[in-house]
C-alpha cells in the first residue's frame, strides 16, 4: 500500500512523511479514528515509507525491494494482528484471507472482517496466542530490513491481554514501530493508550470523499457530494453506496420527493412512490434517514446554525425553498411524521400508500401555515 492509493488526507501523509524525515517517528503510535477515516490503509501505507530504502523528495520510491514486497503486504518484518475467531487462530492463521479482504477494500470494517472470516455471531479477539506470538517475534532479530513494524488493527479487540503487551509498548526492542489502530478509545486500557503517541482521524471531509467518488466512479459531481453527505466522512460507506446501481440509491429520491411535497405536485409525487417502493424496506429505510438528516439541516438552519455548505447545489437550493416556506413547528412535525414510517416499513405496511399519507398530511400543514400567516 502507497500513500497515492489513499483518497485525500494529505495534512496526516505529510505529518507521517515529516516524522521520517525528521526521524522522529514515535516507537508506539495509536491511529483513532472512526469506521471509513481511513486507518488502517494510512497504516499499511506509513508502514511502507518507513521501510523504503531509497526514499525520493515524494516519499517512497515504489520499486525498492522493500517497496516491491510492501505493494503486496508481504514484507516479512511488517506485521499485523487483527481480531480472529477461537482461542487458538492466529492472525497468521488466516492471513491470506485479510490480504484479499484488504485488497478488495482498503476501507474494510471490522463488521466487514468477521463476515470474511464466517464468524456468525462468534465473538472475535486478539487472543494470548497472538500477544505471545507477537512478542517472541519482536524479540528476534528482523528478517531482512534494519527495522520491524507492527500494526495491530482493532487494538479494542486485545481486552486484557494487551496487558502482556505493555512492557514492549513502553520499552519496545531497538528499531520496533508500534502502531494500534483503534475506533473507540473506551474500549482500550487506559495504560495503553497512555504510552502510544495518539495520532486523531477525523471523519473523511465530504469533498475529499466526492472527488474520489468522481474519479474512481465516474461520478457527477453534484450526485457525488449528495452521497459524501449522506456518508457522514465515512469513506467506506460512500464507496459502498457510489458501487450501487444509481437508481437504487435511496436517498437519491428524498430531493425530487421533498421538492414536489413543497410544490403540491400530486401525478409526480404518486408516480416517485411507486419507484420508492421498489426500491424495498432495507432501501426505504435509508431514504427515511436521508430525509430525517435533510430536515435537520433545514431546522438548524432555522435556528441560525449554517451547516448547509456540504450539500450539493440541487440540495442547497430546496433548502433555500424550505426555509421560505416551512415554520419550525412543521418541520418538527415532519420529522416526528417520517421517524413513524421506520417503524410501519418493518411492520409490512405498503409503501406506496404511506407515503401518500405523509404527503397528504404534509400539504396540509404546508397550507395550514400559510392560512395561519395570511391571517
Ligand atoms: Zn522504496
């Protein structure tokens, strides 16, 4: 894995790239960031530049023997562990699995990885196997390069053993480069976490995601921005939802749906209906929750919070038509009114005709405010 393969980030690859050139590169670093923020590529990626031998101004060469065996995660004194399923697998157990999960998608989840791994609803870790593995190995000399590295992605996963692995986080042996990678902090022992240096991923800023989306997906702009939206910094969620068939993107339908509720556009509205119901209940309940972070734009924007620079043009420009004609008691009510259909999707109700309702509900209280601001 390089740096160039990873969309955006350039503030933390220039950070990471400076590290080595100043060679202070911390011994035992925690990368924390959420789901889709890119933390384990960026990993796998800094990994590689520290290992490069002939580092250019850019950073890692790329044909290096080291680099050449890092393109296909197989350096052998790069490491990782990750959470496995049963007491006795160790990651190495199952590597060649996470290789083809990793490469498929660098933005692999850990909900991602247990799928692979056939784990139904068996609990995964990082087990005393792996920690003891782990630390006769780093004890040894490396194999080939002057340095050994190793990355322990899902460090949560490690519970009470990472207690084994506190001395050698404290006091690594000479030219070892820790870095945990982690979600949630909570779920790490404080000691740990203590004598990591700790290195924050926000989530994914929604241009970077739509200008992956574009070039990687062939993606209009506009649509891409309306998906990194929806996305909420989450790389891996966009992706997943710019790989679907356009016309089965949900939250696609909540703009011209919205758009002709505002307008009174009865034939449209009974029309898009009938498309939102093929979409399905799994797909319906992603356009309910696109709608339900619409209409938290609009209301915020009502009480003077302007967050509404993420939406793209066509979404900017109903929200500037919602703020016209919508009072915060109607939104609220719409929100109330379509948090409901949730919860009578899952009940099998049809689609089609609850979505009338709402619309009919809607209309009427769009007039009501206007019957109560002519008055
Ligand atoms: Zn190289």
């Amino acid at each position: 894995m390089f740096f160039q393969q990873i969309p955006g980030r350039s503030d933390i690859k220039n950070y990471l790239q400076q590290t080595i050139r100043q060679q202070r590169v911390p011994h035992a670093q925690l990368f924390w960031g959420p789901e889709g923020s890119g933390a384990l590529p960026l990993a796998m990626a800094f990994a590689t530049e520290l290992m490069c031998e002939q580092p250019g101004p850019e950073g890692a060469c790329g044909s290096c023997p080291s680099c050449r065996k890092n393109a296909h995660w197989a350096h052998p004194d790069v490491h990782i562990s990750f959470p496995t399923i049963g007491a006795q697998t160790k990651s190495a157990d199952v590597i060649q699995v996470w290789r083809d999960g990793f490469q498929k998608q660098p933005f692999i989840t850990m909900a991602d990885w247990f799928a692979l791994q056939e784990a139904d609803n068996k609990q995964g870790g990082i087990n005393k196997d792996e920690c003891l593995h782990m630390l006769r190995t780093l004890q040894m000399k490396s194999f080939e390069a002057a340095k050994k590295i190793w990355i322990i992605w899902g460090a949560e996963y490690l519970g009470k053993e990472g207690n084994r692995l506190l001395k050698m986080i404290e006091e690594p042996t000479p030219d070892t480069y820790m870095i945990l990678i982690a979600d949630e902090l909570q779920d790490l022992l404080p000691t740990i976490v203590s004598r990591c240096q700790l290195l924050k991923l926000k989530p994914y800023p929604e241009t970077e995601i739509r200008d992956h989306l574009v070039a990687s997906y062939q993606m209009a702009p506009d649509e891409a921005l309306q998906i990194a939206h929806y996305a909420q910094g989450d790389m891996h969620h966009a992706i997943q939802l710019a790989s679907e068939d356009i016309r089965q993107q949900a939250p696609l339908l909540w703009l011209p749906w919205f758009q002709y509720c505002l307008q009174g556009r009865t034939a449209q509205i009974v029309e898009l209906n009938g498309s939102i119901e093929q979409l399905g209940r799994e797909k319906v309940k992603q356009w309910v929750q696109f709608g339900l972070g619409f209409l938290r734009t609009l209301l915020l924007l009502r009480k003077g919070v302007d967050i509404t620079s993420s939406l793209s043009d066509a979404g900017q420009k109903l929200i500037q038509f919602g703020m016209q004609g919508l009072t915060e008691d109607t939104i609220i009510r719409m929100m109330e009114d379509i948090s409901d259909l949730e919860s009578q999707v899952e009940r099998n109700g049809q689609i089609r005709l609850l979505l009338l309702a709402r619309y009919v509900r809607w209309r009427e209280w769009i007039n009501l405010q206007r019957s109560v601001k002519a008055a």
